[in-house]
C-alpha cells in the first residue's frame, strides 16, 4: 500500500515534469541535481523559485536512487567450486 503524498496538491509534482526527470539517464540526472545543490548554496535566488528548484532536486534525487537501486539488484558475484570452477552467481549483498 503507498502512502499519500504528505505534499498538498500545489505542492506535488506535476506529472509532465515527473514523466521527464523519470525519462533521464542517471548522469544527466545527477549532474542536474549537482547544479541545483550549487545554485541553492549559492544562495543568490528568490525564495520563490528556490521552492521550484528544491522540488525539481527532490524529483531528481528519488529518481537517481531508484536508479542506483536497480543497478545495484543487477550485481552479482560469481560464486566458484572447489576446484576454483565458476558454478553460479547469487546476489552481491544478499539481504
């Protein structure tokens, strides 16, 4: 079950920005957060569009997880027999 967005509804993404920021490769991704974290510490922009800004970042800072997250379940480790032999892979971490 998936909890509510806590955000009121002026506050909640959009759904054509989610779409697009879902649509980025991670390196673009990150390194539109990394210069949204700049501009922000810069500390040079009006409240108003720092909100904007904050949010967009939030978009790209869940999306740049799940990402990570699905490369992460991707990894394996190659697991080898006795005689040094690969045999199968399991999970890198399992959990």
């Amino acid at each position: 079950m998936t909890r509510p967005d806590p955000r009121s509804a002026a506050e909640a993404p959009r759904p054509a920005e989610a779409a697009e920021v879902g649509s980025l490769p991670f390196e673009a991704a990150l390194a539109e957060l990394e210069g949204i974290v700049k501009q922000l510490e810069g500390g040079r922009v009006p409240l108003e569009d720092s909100i904007a800004i904050y949010e967009r970042g939030e978009l790209l800072k869940r999306h740049c997880e799940a990402l990570l997250k699905r490369a992460e379940a991707r990894i394996e480790r190659i697991t080898l027999g006795p005689d040094g032999a690969p045999t199968g892979v399991v999970p890198l971490d399992p959990a």
